[in-house]
C-alpha cells in the first residue's frame, strides 16, 4: 500500500477530489459529501456563490461579473486557496466544527499514480486548511481497487482500470502494491470533445453548455456497441444563424469519432499487459479487468474493450465511489493485509 494500514486506520476523514465530483468519508458516518468540483465565484468582489450542484448548474448561464471555476484538473488541485474554500462549504459548519474538536486532526486523501511532489504537495496543503495536523496520501489506484473489492492483498493479479474525467489509469496490482501501471490522458471529456467536434464539423451544429453531458444525450440504448440505435435527434444551435435547431444524427458516425481517443486507453491497457509479468498475465486471463470510475459508465465501452483484448471485463457495483468507499475501508480497519513474516536466517 502507499502508506500503512496503521496510519491510515487513525485518521478522521477522506477526501477524494476529483476532476468532476469531490466526495468527502467521515469516519464512523460513512460518505457525507458527493457534488460536482465546481465553484461560482464573483470576480467583482471574490465573494463565493455558490459550490457543487448549484455551481455546476450555473455553468455558461451566469453573466459576465460570475465565473464558475473548478479548482481541481486530472486529480490534482490547481487552486489550493479555492479548493479549500469549496470544501469548506461542502462540508458546512456542523461537520467542520465536529472534526476541528478531533485531537490531532488526522486526513486522508487520493493522489494519480503518477502524482509528482507538487502535486502531492498541493494536496496536502488543502487538508491541512480545512484543519487536518497531519495527511496521508493514498494512490487513487490502490484505493479504488480496495473500494470495489479486490483481493489486492493475496498473491494474485488484480488488474482495475479507473476511467477518469481527465485521464484514465490502468494498473496490475498484487500483494497490496501495484506492480505495473500506466496512466492514459484520455477520459470522459475527450470522448465528450470529440463527439461535440463531430457535430460541429459534420451538422454546422453547437451544443449547449458543457453542464450538459453530450455523451448521454447521442449515445443511448447501447451506445457504443453496433446493437444500439440507429439514429438519435439532439438539440443545439446553428454555427451560421446562431439559431436553436435539431438534427437527426447517425450514431454509428458517433462511434466512430469515439474510437480515436479511446485507442488510446487500448494502448495503455496493452503497455500494462507487456510490463507484467508472466505468470500474472496468465491469472488476468480468467480475473480480466475491473472498470471504476465515473467514465465507465460510458456505454458499450466494457463490450468494446472485451472484443478488443478477449478478457473479461467488469464494471464495479457503483463505479463512481469506489475509490472512497476503499479510502472509507481503509479508516474504518476492515481491510486485513497478507501478514509477510521475514524468515530467520
């Protein structure tokens, strides 16, 4: 694990910021907060107005003195000083009061794999604010592989692939470490750019505002699989006249413009594979791999990956919270590691 199961057991709460939700664990009170990561702030006066749901909501509706801004980009928080401010009123004053009143305030929190110091830092340093003395920092990896259950700590391979907003990380664990990873820059707003880029270019035709999800609206039924709809109509406006206009499009066009960011993962999946070792590539033949993470809702993306790797793939009971669920595991000491005694000389 990325630090021991006996520090983390003596920490209070749990914080997993991610690209598009932050969702907070208190221990011994279970998952407290899960809104989007956004804030509307006032550039006027700097005043906050609002944060989470509401925030998002008010996402390319607001006038021009609002700006709505998200302190948190691939896992990794790019404003410290927001950050903090957003937690602070996601929390409210209740829970907030309760956990400074915990002696020697101890916080957990998600960091990427391949998190340098700075951001390790960065995420340090927004707990610390909310009044933590001390945090530990667990690999999101590790955590969501813990969150949906995996036997990490028994000797066998485990592999889980945790589908991001910003970028998608894959990994082999065994043991409770990770034995090879790999984190792709592709995630749930890439396939979102190209399908908006794919209406712009083929239909002249703008989408709303980035509040709404252009995925779930051209791709239902199936989705990404051949057996899905045909066609879908979607609503938006007109490049030229600037007008409200829908069109019928054909969704398999949709797909195609899909795969290209979505090879990307592939290739990821197949430098993971050629990193590991034999012997456990040959347990993720039959254990195949494990989808977390809000983007692997994305539909028909398990069946595309089956077909195109001949593993079994499967998607986490609530892929979304995995990551905090396993942090919450952790907190709460339900996670018993393989006992390594070294042997006498």
């Amino acid at each position: 694990m990325t630090v021991s199961l006996d520090q983390l057991r003596r920490c209070h709460f749990a914080v997993d910021l991610g690209a598009a939700r932050t969702r907070v664990y208190v221990k011994g009170a279970g998952l407290v907060v899960d809104q989007p990561s956004a804030a509307a702030v006032n550039t006027r006066t700097g005043a906050l107005m609002a944060v989470g749901e509401f925030a998002e909501q008010m996402t390319g509706r607001t006038p021009s003195y609002i700006r709505v801004v998200r302190p948190v980009s691939g896992g990794t928080v790019v404003d410290i000083e927001m950050a903090q401010r957003m937690l602070r009123h996601l929390l409210g004053d209740p829970l907030r009061r309760s956990l400074r009143r915990k002696p020697r305030l101890r916080a957990a929190a998600c960091t990427p794999h391949d998190a340098d110091p700075l951001a390790q830092r960065a995420a340090i340093e927004t707990l610390v604010g909310l009044g933590a003395r001390r945090v530990e920092l667990v690999d999101t990896l590790v955590a969501a592989a813990v969150g949906c259950g995996l036997p990490v700590e028994q000797p066998e391979a485990s592999m889980i692939m945790v589908c991001g907003a910003a970028a998608t990380q894959i990994a082999v664990l065994s043991l409770g470490n990770i034995v090879t990873a790999e984190r792709v820059p592709v995630g749930g707003e890439a396939v979102d750019r190209a399908i908006v880029q794919h209406l712009r270019h083929e239909h002249a035709l703008m989408l709303p505002s980035q509040s709404v999800r252009p995925l779930q609206v051209a791709l239902s039924g199936n989705g990404l699989s051949p057996n899905g709809p045909a066609s879908t109509e979607i609503q938006g406006r007109d490049v030229a006249t600037g007008l409200a206009r829908s069109v019928r499009i054909d969704t398999a066009a949709v797909r195609l413009a899909i795969q290209t960011p979505l090879t990307g993962v592939l290739d990821g999946i197949g430098k993971v594979l050629r990193d590991c070792p034999p012997d456990l590539v040959a347990d993720l033949a039959d254990r195949g791999i494990m989808m977390v993470g809000g983007s692997a809702l994305l539909p028909g993306f398990d069946q595309m990956l089956r077909q195109a790797t001949g593993m079994p793939v499967h998607i986490a009971e609530r892929p979304d919270i995995c990551a905090v669920q396993g942090l919450g595991a952790m907190l709460e000491g339900r996670i018993r590691p393989l006992n390594l005694d070294t042997l006498a000389a």
